[in-house]
C-alpha cells in the first residue's frame, strides 16, 4: 500500500521563496546553475570485506555500496546467465527522517529503478557470470546503504554503483569432483563491463527543470524525471518519480538536459577510476 | 527483456502476433458500479488483461497519525491476484507491487482536489484479476473511472497505455509476450485534457527520438481511452470490440 507522505521534511517558507526566488534568476541556493550538479567524489574500494565497494559523495549527499558475490543457480528462464540483486538501505544514521526497519516504497523504487538501467542497457554482461550453464553462476549482490541523506540518492547511488561494480573482483574457484564450487581467497577477476551507466535526477519545480535537487529542493519540487543513459547516449530508463505531473515538452526537455549532466557524472567517474574504467567515454 | 528467441513478432505484412498493426490497441471494455459496497469501481479490460478498481472515501482514516490537517490522503494499494498470472503469484506484496502502488498513486495525487477534503482519506484499491501485459496502465484507467463514479471531484480524467519497441519496431498497447522478449516498454499516463503526464517509466533501451515518438503514440491512444471514460460514465459499460 502506498500513503501520500505525512513525514515529509518542513522547509520554512522563507527558504521555499529563497529557492524559487533564485531559480527564476538561474541560481541555485548552492551557487550553481539550474543544470550542473553539486561537487562530486567518488572513491572505489573502500571496503576491503566486499568483492567490490565505492563511497560517493554528491553534495552532502553521501551513498556506499558494497558489492558481495556468491556462486547460486540461475533463474529457470534464464539459464545462461548470471543473477544481479539490488537492495537499498535507507539506515537511519543518515537523516532524522528514516526509521529502522525493511525498505519502505522510496528505498524499493530506487533500488529497482537502478536495477533496470542495469539489466535495460545490459551494463554488466550477464552471461559472463556464468559458472556451469543451467546450474551455477554468480549471485552478484549490490548493496545501497545511504549515509547522508541531502536529496537526489538515485544519482548518488547510480555513480557507487557503477564504481563498485567496476571495483569488483570476482574471487578464484575450483570445481570439485561433487559439482560443488569451492571459492578461493584470492580474486582478481573484473566483472565484465558492456557499458557505463549513470542516472540523472531532474527535478520540476514551478516551470523550471532544475538537475540534481538538494533535499530542500526536493521538497518543494512537483515531480522529478529520473532518467538513465548509457556512454553512448542512448536512455536506458526513465522513472517519473514524486507526486505531481509534466507537460510533453517539459520531459522532452528533461531528457535534452539530463545528458548533458549525465557527461559531468561521466566524466567523475572517468577521473575517479582512471585507467580502471572498461570503456572509453567519448 | 532483450531476450532473443525464434518468436517472430512482427510479419512481413508488419503485423504483429495477434494480427495487430503497431498503433493498434487490443479491444478495450469499461464498466462502472460493478461493486456494491465501493463509493465508485470500475472493470477495465485490454485484451485479456483485466483490472478491478474500488474507491472508498473520502472517509476517516483508519489510523490517526494519517490525517493530513490540509488535504486528503491517498492510499493506493496495486495488488495483483494470486491467479492472475501463468504460474501462481504469492498473495503477498511483491516489490514490484510496492513501486507500482506508489507510481499510481504519483499518477493521481496532481489530478485528485485532495484540498477540498482535509484530514480524511481517500483509498483506491486495484486487483488484477488477470495480468496479460499493461496491467499498470489499465489500473491507472480502472482507477480515474472509479473516482469518477465515487463522485470525488479531480482536475480531468486520466488513462494509461503502454509503449513498447519490439524487433526495432515501436508499437502500442504492448501485451505479455511482446513485453517478454521487446526491447522496450514504456507506460505512460496522462490527464490529456489539461495537457498532464502523470506516469512515466521507461524499462529498455531508446535513443532520444524513440521516446519522443513513443510518447506521441500513448498520448493519442490516451485521448482516446479518455473519451471512451466519458462515454462509459455516461452509459456505465462501453466496448471497443465488435459484437
């Protein structure tokens, strides 16, 4: 069952007319334009314990995912290729809004939004992550686990995906005589990376289309158009997110800005994995 | 999706495999008042797909700590029976079920003049009583129908169809197997006669003039499905199908 939000943060009313005040003039309450996103770093391989791990950091907002992997069986329709599971975590160290407890809608969306761009664009190659066809493959598990909260975790959590699904190693195995895969300690094989994917959030407030909202630019915007792209520039999803509406042209122009933004989102995780990234980003 | 098979979808005449054309929507029925106790309900079918829509309300919510002091609240449950689908599906809310109760309600908190009830609730509870494809946007249609008959005032009517591409080819009203081994599908929502798209998702692969046209053909489609609203809250049953 899904509720209209009763716990939504208050903005007082004169920082709401701050930030409309300043988006009229194509300002934004962080001093940047209405389409470039807030500072970004990212840092791959932060948790030694995960095959593969990145902490990112946009803004205020700050995401870590962890990557573990397992040998399972495949899904019966598909048995020549390999399992990703994404889970999102909204814990509550990281804003006074999240509550303990299993995932609510906004944590399952996002998890399932990021999900789909992946399988959509075929980012990870799945049928690489097979182990023996039909009976074992690797269960690749993508952990979100948000630290800050301060708006826009699709972003976020897109960029330390995407970093720690290039930071992975899959570990060494042996094939005992039973059909059991025994794991090793060592791991040294990268995950097979067709495409690097980045979501960007755009954000409708009043008529303006602003990228990458800050939590209080999120509360007081009508709706948000999340929308995936590949390097290639082709859109590999698209959420309408966030209780208002569009017009025709306004999603056409969201989509015109977001790959502009996506390029900048490129371009840190370019900087931040250098030589590591499988794909050269035009 | 992207899944290759032997399947040809689309012929050489460029139909598709239930002889379908790329901008054709499978028949489409509309029923009102199909439920006793319901403030407003609606049966929407596309093809095999069918969805039962109630609404209940405005009423006191159940639980206290959900009164909005402004507004109504909405709750929207998208479930989907547990025989509605090839193999059994649990009764219990899936995650699937979760992101869809949440898109619907997206779809109409804009469209719904929550303001002229506050601190009540307004529910709209949606069973799919049997899946063939495009069961969100039939739910959204079934839901905009059941408001209508529950008497609760909104800014216009909405309906929702879906887009798919399938062996490159964009085409309208995408059923179970199309949506299985496309390349796309896109549901959209809108309120046409105030210009409003309410939910829009994409899962697939599109370059930018795809989306573009894709979203042309659902909006079309959608105007019409809007009208066949109006006429079925006229008439309380209306039919696409020839008989």
């Amino acid at each position: 069952m899904s509720l209209t939000p009763f716990r939504v943060p208050i903005v007082p009313e004169l920082r709401k007319s701050t930030i409309l005040s300043l988006i009229a003039k194509g300002l934004r309450i962080e001093e940047r334009d209405l389409y470039t996103p807030r500072l970004i770093k990212i840092e791959a391989g932060v948790v030694e314990r995960a095959e593969g791990s990145a902490q990112v950091q946009l803004g205020k907002t700050q995401v870590l995912v962890g990557v573990k992997v397992d040998v399972g069986t495949p899904f019966k329709d598909t048995p020549d290729e390999g399992v990703i599971a994404v889970n999102a975590e909204f814990v509550p160290i990281a804003s006074p809004m999240f509550e303990p407890g299993p995932p609510d809608e906004n944590a399952i969306e996002l998890a399932r939004v990021i999900d789909r761009s992946l399988r959509e664009s075929n980012a990870v190659d799945r049928k690489s992550l097979v182990i023996i066809p039909g009976q074992k493959v690797w269960v690749v598990h993508v952990d979100i686990y948000v630290l800050n909260y301060d708006g826009n975790l699709f972003d976020a959590s897109m960029l330390a995906t995407m970093a720690a699904l290039i930071d992975t190693r899959l570990p060494d195995y042996e094939e005992l005589e039973t059909g059991e895969i025994r794991l090793k300690e060592e791991k040294k094989t990268p995950l097979q990376i067709n495409k690097i994917v980045t979501t960007v959030n755009i954000a409708k407030i009043g008529d303006y289309l602003i990228v990458d909202p800050n939590l209080d630019e999120e509360t007081v915007a009508d709706t948000k158009l999340i929308v995936a792209y590949d390097h290639e520039g082709n859109v590999v999803g698209i959420q309408k997110s966030g209780a208002g509406s569009m017009t025709r042209e306004e999603i056409l122009k969201a989509i015109d800005i977001g790959s502009k933004a996506a390029r900048v989102y490129f371009k840190s995780l370019e900087e931040a994995l250098g030589e590591r990234l499988p794909v050269k980003i035009g | 999706m992207a899944k290759a098979t032997d399947v040809k979808l689309i012929d050489e005449f460029g139909r598709r495999h239930d002889g379908r054309l790329p901008e054709e929507m499978r028949p489409v029925s509309m029923r009102i008042n199909v439920l006793d106790n319901a403030d407003g309900s609606a049966l929407v079918e596309f093809g095999r797909t069918r969805v039962l829509a109630a609404v209940y309300g405005p009423r006191e919510p159940v639980q206290r700590f959900m009164i909005l002091p402004d507004r109504a609240l909405l709750r929207v449950r998208y479930h989907m029976a547990p025989f509605s689908t090839a193999e059994r599906k649990s009764p219990a809310p899936s995650r699937r079920e979760i992101e869809l109760s949440k898109v619907i309600r997206e779809a109409f908190e804009d469209i719904i003049l929550v303001k002229y009830f506050p601190r009540t609730a307004i529910d709209i509870f949606i069973e799919v009583l049997q899946a063939d494809g495009g069961t969100r946007t039939a739910a959204v249609t079934a839901a905009s129908l059941a408001l209508a008959n529950a008497g609760i005032p909104m800014k216009a009517l909405v309906a929702g169809i879906a887009v798919g591409k399938i062996e490159g080819v964009l085409v309208l009203d995408v059923d179970e197997v199309e949506d299985g081994v496309g390349e796309a599908d896109m549901p959209v929502a809108a309120a046409p006669d105030i210009g409003k798209i309410t939910l829009f998702q994409l899962n697939g692969v599109l370059t930018k003039e795809e989306v573009e046209k894709g979203l042309d053909m659902a909006l079309e489609a959608i105007k019409k499905l809007v009208e066949l609203e109006k006429q079925t809250l006229v008439e309380e049953y209306v039919t696409t199908e020839e008989v």
